[in-house]
RNA sequence: GCCAGCGUAGCUCAGAUGGUAGAGCAACUGACUUGUAAUCAGUAGGUCGCAGGUUCGAUUCCUGUCGCUGGCUCCA
C-alpha cells in the first residue's frame, strides 16, 4: 500500500482504502449519496468529530445521522450556538457561561442580561434568521494565549475561568458562525442552515459551576429536533406527563392537600390517601416481619446531646429545625431515626448470638428544606420512612445486603415498578469536609458495596458526593412525571455510627466487638412513595391498593337495602368499599367511578336483588357481566391477597 | 434561600388598553325511578391572593408581601 493511502474500518465492518487526508463528508459520499446528504458528523475511533475533519491514520470510521443519539447531540449543540449567537445580536452586553446539551434538549447559562419570558419570540425570530442565514460553522484550534486574549476583549469572565480551569496542555479550539465565535469543544453541524426544529422552553436560574455561593445566571432551555413533527410530539409528551403529576392527581382524588395555615411541606393526608399509605404500610411491616424485621417505635424529638453523639449535630445540623429549649435541656425534630435505634441495640448487651438484629420502624422525621425546594408530596419538611437498621458483624455484611436487594426486589415486583436503576452513591472527594473524617473507613465502605454489587451481578453507575455524611450508599433510582430523577430505596453502609454510640456484642472469644450497621429503606418515605405510585399508576392504583376498591351503584332506590348489605358483606371481608345510591342515572354514576379510578363497580338493579347476584363492571375490561354475590366477594378477596400487578390504565 | 413565571367562585378557565366580573363542572333545591362514561330546571357561591401607592374611581397600573409553579443549590 502507498505511503498516501489509509484503511477505515466502516460501521458495517467491510474496510476501505482511501487516501489519507479524506474528510469525512467525503467518506460518506463514497459511502451513498444519501448517507452524505444525512450526515451530521463522523464518529472516528469512538470519538465524535466534524464531518469536515480529515483522517490522516488507519481508523474506525462511523458517519452519524440524526437517528444516532451523538448525531442529535451534536445537532442539539450547534443549536444551542444559535441560541448564543442570537442572544449576543440582540444583547450585546450579555456573557456566555456554557451550553451544553442534556437530554432532551440543551441550555445556554447567560449573564449580565435580565431575561424575562417575553423575550423569547423575539430570540426564536433571530434564531431563526441565523438559521436561514445558513452560516458555515468554522473550527479553529487556537493558543491559550489567543484565546485568553479573545474572550479577554469580549470582556467574557466566564470563558476565561474556563480556560484558566483547563490543564496547560489542553488543545483549544474556537468556533465561529457568521460574526458569533464561542469557546468550544465541538464538535459541531457544518452550517446553521441544518437546523430544522426548535424551541426555547424555560427560563431558571442556575449557579455558575453549581455553586450556591457563586454568581447566579441565568439558563434558558430549549430544545431541537430533526423534524418538527418530532417537536411536536415531544411537546405532547411534556403536556401528557403534567397528567400524572402526583399533585394534580392527589387533589383530584383527593388524597392529600397542603394548607399554608399548616405550613410549607406538611402535607394532610386525606381519608383517601391514608388508605393507600395504610395498605402499602401493613404490606411492608408484615413482610418485613416475616423476614426477622423487629419493629420498634421511638420519639419524634430527641435531646441535642443524642446528635451530637451521633455527629448529626455537626454535620446535618443546617437541615434540621432549630432546638427547642425546656427545663434547660434542647431538643430538635430528629432528621433521622438511626440514633434512636442505636439505643435500641444498647438498651442491653448484646452476643453474637443475637446477630444480626435488624431493628425496623415507620419513623417520622422532620428536615428543614429549602421553601424552594418543596414539591407535593415528594419534597416535604415532615416524613415517615421505612426505616430499619441491621446490626451484624462484618461476616454477616455480604449476606445480609444481599437479603435487601432481594427484598427491594420482592417489593418493587409487587407494586409493579419496573422503570428503575441502581446508583453507588460515593463521597465526593473534593468535598471531604462534608463528610465523617475516616479515610479507611470510607475506603473499605466504598469497596465492600461494590464488591457486593460486583457478587450479584446488578448494573449500576456510581455518583460521587452523593453519599450520607457517614458513609457511602446503593440508591434505587426511579423517574417523577416530570422526569427528574429521584432516590425512592436506599441501602447504606455504616461503620461510624457503631463507633460513635461504642456499640458492642460479646463475640464467641467471650471478647467484646464491634458491630456493623446497615441502614436501609425500602419503600422509602410513605409521602414520596405514594407520591411516586400515584404518577406510576395514573392515579389508578392496582386493587390492593386502590383507595376505595369497589363501589356498587344502584340502578334506582328501591335496590338501595341490597346495595347497604353487599357494602356491609364487603366490608367486612376486608375490602374498602362504599355505596352510591343517589337519585341519578347508572351512566352518571358509572362516570363518576370511572373518574375516580374505582377498580370494581357493581351494578345493582332490581334483577340483581331478585337472583342475589351482582352485576361487575371492571375499571379496565368494563362490563364483565352478572356473578352471584358470594362468587364476587371470593373472586375480589383472593385477587387483593395476590396484589395483581393491575391494570395500568 | 436564589432566578423566572403565575395567583379571577370548591375545581378547570373566560374577561375588561382603569368605571367593583362571567362559563362549565362540583355543591344545594325540585322534578324524573333511571341498566354500563354526563336527565332536566332552578338556587347559591367571588371585597378578582394580601397590604400600601397613583387616580374622581383599581380586580386591571406601580411598590411591597404571601402562596404556587419551573429551575439552581439540596434531597428520602
């Protein structure tokens, strides 16, 4: 092969010789001439660059499209370029901070211009008109010097952070379109004109490098698609998500509210709500029992002195409420209920024998969170979690974590979660004031729950500063209507709080040791749980859970005594029901249990009270026809004591 | 807490470039005794979040404040 001549290995496997030096728009037209029409960049050994890149060595060589997730990507982020250029015509005076894309869209975080919403058309015109424009987007690796220098004339303070923050070595590039030059990575769309569908979403403020004591910009997000009909869906979907939001929903089957007289973040729980919270309680403290869960109760308040032994006092001490005084002693609203436990362990002395003691409780808990920060149920300042701490000494570690993932397993399998993933929350190591000082101790947490993680073979990523201020954690992340992503169980490793409280358990040696505690929560809080089911679910939850589980309709009054009895029958085999026997038509009625997501209703009219038989409609299937009363009650029991996955509706 | 937006009957929403407000559903009353997603008629319900200011006059304009929503920090 001549000196000038390089082979590519393309997506499909098959391999090229080309000349060395070819680009890759030049690639994909050797390719089809469709492909190069498509294209929006290259992906040349794993790394996504500019179709007008040349390859000069032997490479892996992929064209990308809009269907590839890093063509959009790419796509996304000359968008957001448009969006700067746009804002910096319109407002000269305004900094640039970072663009980058996220999913679903991408935002630009700006500077030294007070953006209001209504400015938004007119930044979508300008948008526009640079896409029409049809801007070539140039690529030029430049020197520190130049560009410290460039951005240093644009007055840019954020830029030239940046490039201060990169290591020396760094290669730099800028990227200019038309008049508009920004400091960039890339890769990038060979023009603006590639851009078909966009639209500017939301305004917020953001701190500049997530930092509360910074500058505060301002973001706007947007987003861009390849077509518009695919804009248009994706803003369908948004609108179709607010559908589930918990809070709408809880209001209009009315299972919680929040009261200002009450205060910010203490949610009611209404009747209906109490006996979805009720079920999923008696659910989990039975089979918690079942598996040698212990479950204690303890007070919500404790003395000062108990978090100060804990350590709560110095590190969490800002998210709790301030300490009431009396008789001379302070006492807080406990944030958490490990220090409670850890007097229960010690409340006498404890053999190896006794491991592991796993100790469970619906502890409320009280946490002061930013006004801002509150959400419905999801974010409150009041909460009960199902808690439990399991005492063992470090041989038990590995067999007890397994017992939990496959009880977080079990459970999520009976309320039908499937959309989840596993998180290792790890210490964030430029933070470590944040947390427990005790390297060693963080180090072997850290390695014992990956290696667990490691034996039973479950996918996870790791997070760092995500940790508990005394140890690291496996959190069990699921998705909110909104799709923010958020903790519902959690498994933490604690070597500190053993050490704090001097817990001991006499070992077979006759000699006294320490023991390991675990912390964990399953169905997390019962505020963000119901929370989460009811986005989960639509509102319609599975029988077993489902507020009110049947409701039998009369046809018209004179069925009404037929109707009280089946309710009272019902009842008292355990199942929520309630009677709707006022004087309106059966449609009505049968529209109104639909709206209120009733898994059976029964149809009570004189037939039924003449053969004692019941008419059932189901929530989902409908009109399922006529079965005697004795059949029906059979049929409902047994279906809530399997918790059927119910029908998602 | 910070940035932006919003705040009209129980709920969902109209409305006037300043002359004290409407609809549907829900509620209540009456008639209809009704067969698988809305029977008809009537009644009642709001100092237009709250407090100041401008004005002859404000719910509409301005300021402050409270609440809610999205985001940031935080987080079960």
């Amino acid at each position: 092969m001549s000196q000038d001549q390089i082979v590519i290995r393309l997506k499909d496997g098959t391999e090229k010789t080309v000349p060395k030096g070819i680009t890759i728009s030049e690639i994909a037209s050797r390719i089809s001439a469709g492909l190069a029409r498509q294209a929006v960049a290259g992906k040349v050994n794993g790394k996504v660059i500019e179709l007008s890149r040349a390859i000069e060595i032997d490479s892996a060589v992929e064209i990308l499209t809009l269907d590839d997730d890093d063509g959009l990507e790419v796509y996304r982020h000359t968008a957001a370029h448009v969006l700067a250029q746009a804002v910096y015509r319109l407002y000269p005076e305004t900094k640039f901070a970072i663009g980058p894309v996220i999913e679903n869209g991408f935002y630009y975080d700006f500077a030294d211009h007070a953006f209001t919403l209504d400015e938004f058309p007119a930044i979508e015109a300008e948008m526009k008109a640079i896409i029409k424009a049809d801007y070539p987007v140039v690529r030029k690796v430049i020197t520190r010097e130049e560009a410290l220098t460039f951005f240093a004339e644009r007055n840019d303070r954020f830029k030239i952070e940046i490039i201060q923050d990169l290591s020396v070595d760094q290669t730099l590039t800028i990227y200019s379109q038309g008049e508009f030059t920004d400091l960039c990575r890339g890769p990038h769309l060979p023009s603006t004109g590639r851009i078909k569908a966009f639209k500017l979403l939301s305004l917020a403020g953001a701190y500049w490098r997530g930092d509360a004591n910074r500058e505060q910009l301002t973001r706007i997000y947007a987003t861009a698609f390849s077509k518009a009909s695919q804009l248009e869906t994706y803003l369908k979907f948004l609108d179709e998500m607010k559908e589930r939001d918990h809070r709408r929903i809880g209001k209009e089957l009315k299972l919680f509210t929040l009261a200002h007289e009450v205060g910010a973040g203490l949610p009611i729980w209404l009747p209906n709500g109490a006996k979805v919270r009720r079920a999923i309680e008696r659910y989990i403290v039975d089979l918690e029992e079942s598996l040698g869960y212990e479950h204690v109760y303890t007070p919500v308040l404790g003395s000062v002195e108990l978090y100060k032994i804990s350590g709560h006092w110095e590190h969490y001490h800002e998210d709790m409420f301030p300490p009431m005084r009396i008789e001379n002693e302070e006492f807080v609203l406990r944030p958490m209920n490990c220090p409670h436990h850890m007097m229960v362990y010690k409340s006498e002395p404890r053999s190896y024998r006794d491991l592991p003691l796993r100790i469970a409780e619906l502890g409320m808990m009280h946490r002061f969170e930013m006004s801002g920060t509150l959400a419905g149920l999801q974010r409150v300042r009041a909460m009960t979690l199902n808690d439990a701490h399991l005492f063992c000494t470090p041989d038990q570690i590995q067999a007890e974590f397994s017992r939990v993932i496959k009880l977080i397993q079990r459970v999520y399998r009976d309320f039908s979660i499937t959309d989840f993933s596993y998180r290792l929350s790890l210490r964030d190591p430029a933070n470590t004031e944040k947390y427990v000082a005790n390297d060693g101790m963080w180090n072997k947490a850290e390695n014992m729950l990956r290696q667990a993680l490691d034996d039973l073979g479950l996918p996870y990523t790791e997070a760092e500063g995500e940790a508990a201020f005394y140890g690291p954690k496996l959190d069990v992340q699921v998705k909110t209507a909104l799709g923010k992503e958020e903790t519902l169980s959690t498994v933490q490793l604690d070597f500190h709080l053993p050490e704090r409280f001097e817990l001991e358990y006499i070992g077979e040696d006759g000699k006294p040791h320490r023991p390991v505690v675990i912390h964990r929560g399953i169905v997390s809080t019962m505020e963000r749980m119901v929370a989460f089911l009811i986005e989960n679910y639509k509102g319609a939850f599975p029988l077993w859970l489902a507020p009110i589980q049947a409701r039998i309709l009369s046809v018209t009054d004179y069925q009404k005594e037929y109707v009280e009895e089946i309710v009272d029958l019902l009842r008292e085999r355990g199942v929520r029901t309630e009677a709707d026997v006022r004087q309106e038509k059966i449609g009505y009625k049968i529209r109104a249990a639909q709206l209120d997501k009733i898994p059976y209703m029964l149809v009570i009219g004189a037939k039924e009270m003449e053969s004692r038989q019941v008419a059932v409609r189901d929530r989902v299937a409908g009109d399922i026809g006529e079965m005697a009363l004795d059949e029906f009650v059979q049929k409902v029991v047994a279906e809530i004591s399997a918790r059927g996955s119910g029908e998602l509706a």
